[in-house]
C-alpha cells in the first residue's frame, strides 16, 4: 500500500529558530495538501501544490512540490510561538479521487 | 457558518455497545468525510461520500458503517465498540474531489 512517510516526527526549536518537514512518498503524486493542527484542535487546512517544482509562499511559510512529484517540503523561518502544533502533508495519488492519505505528521514545540 | 459540526464531544462505550457520530455541514458541500487519528498514526479515511447518495469505503473501514442522509448530514456508526476503536474521530468535508477539507471538532471516543 502507499507509504506516507513524514519527517522528522518531533521537532524542538528556539524561537526565531527556522523549521522544515519532509513528506516522501513511494508514489507519483498528482497533488499534495498541507495541513496545521493546533495541540487539541483539528487539522486546517494551509496549502494545496499541484504542479511539479512548484514553490509557493505564505507569510515566513514556503511549501515547495518536487520535480518528480513524489516529495514535498514545508520551511517555515523564524519560527514563533504561534507556530506551534503539528504539521500533516496529505498526498493524492490518483487525480480526481477523494482518498487524501495523511502522512504521520511532524509535532513543532517552539521554545521561547 | 457553523462549518462542519460534530456531536457528541465526547464519549465513553463499554465493549459490545453501539452509537452513532453525527456529522453536519452548513457550506453546501458534496463530499464528506470521517477519519480517525490515532497518536503518532496520523489520520487515517475510514469512509467518504463523494456525493449525496453515495458512500466508499477508505483506508480502515472495518468495525464501521456510515450513512450519507442528506448533503448535510454524514453519520458513523459503530454497531459494537472494540477498545480497538478509542480514537479521536474527526468529519470533514469539501466542495468536490482534490479540494481542500475542513474539519470539525472531533470526537473523542473511550472504549472500555
């Protein structure tokens, strides 16, 4: 079945300190979504990516889409305190389908 | 707007009990939703509904059923709670396939 895999699961940093999570999959993609969830809230949804090598910016967040369409980043610079919860890519395998696969997630703690 | 609406809150079953997770949107949204997300698990598509009148299963659709009862309502039952099932239940919808999702509250669910 599609593997999800997401990295780092935790993530630790200083305040002002800059953070990236990996989405890799073991399949082309034909989209991929980028989700926040807040400690005890549900996932929001943050960024959609499309085409291959796309790179698309929100604020001092950057999500790029890679060449191949089988890996995505999320970076986020200078990191602050309300940017902590964790981080869900969810990959869509099949255009047009309704089956968006989460990947495990990445957990950013900011440390003031 | 309310969103995505989902009762109860929370709730506690003794093994072999049955209930039912409603779920209701306000945003005139096809398709909807249920997953479950358990720690360190990500969330993982029990069963969507592209349209009204149609329902699919997802990735762990075992020990659930679901009924689309309107373009508004989608509702989980579980016909006998296993521990296996305490999970935190979140339902979502969209306005159509590779679209993004939002998402209710959740559920949290204890099976004793």
């Amino acid at each position: 079945g599609q593997q999800v895999m997401q990295i780092p699961q935790y993530q630790h940093v200083q305040e002002g300190e800059d953070f990236t999570t990996y989405c890799n999959s073991s399949t082309t993609l034909s989209n991929i979504q980028w989700y926040k969830q807040r400690p005890g809230g549900h996932p929001v949804f943050l960024i959609q990516l499309v085409k291959s090598g796309e790179v698309k910016k929100q604020k001092r967040l950057t999500f790029q889409f890679g060449e191949a369409k089988k890996n995505s980043s999320l970076h986020i610079t200078a990191t602050q305190t309300t940017d902590v919860g964790t981080y869900f890519c969810a990959e869509d395998t099949t255009s047009g389908t309704y089956k968006y696969i989460f990947g495990t997630g990445t957990r950013l703690k900011v440390l003031a | 707007n309310a969103g995505v609406t989902q009762t109860p809150k929370f709730q506690v079953l003794k093994t072999g009990q049955s209930m039912t997770l409603q779920c209701a949107q306000d945003m005139n949204h096809n398709s909807m939703y249920w997953y479950r997300q358990d720690p360190g698990m990500g969330l993982r598509l029990i069963y969507y509904s592209a349209s009204e009148g149609t329902t699919d299963k997802g990735e762990v659709p075992n020990g659930y059923n679901v009924s689309r009862l309107n373009k508004r309502e989608f509702s989980l039952r579980l016909e006998s709670a296993a521990p296996s099932q305490t999970s935190v239940y979140f339902c979502a919808s969209s306005e159509a396939a590779e679209t993004k999702l939002f998402f209710g509250s959740g559920t949290q669910l204890s099976v004793l």
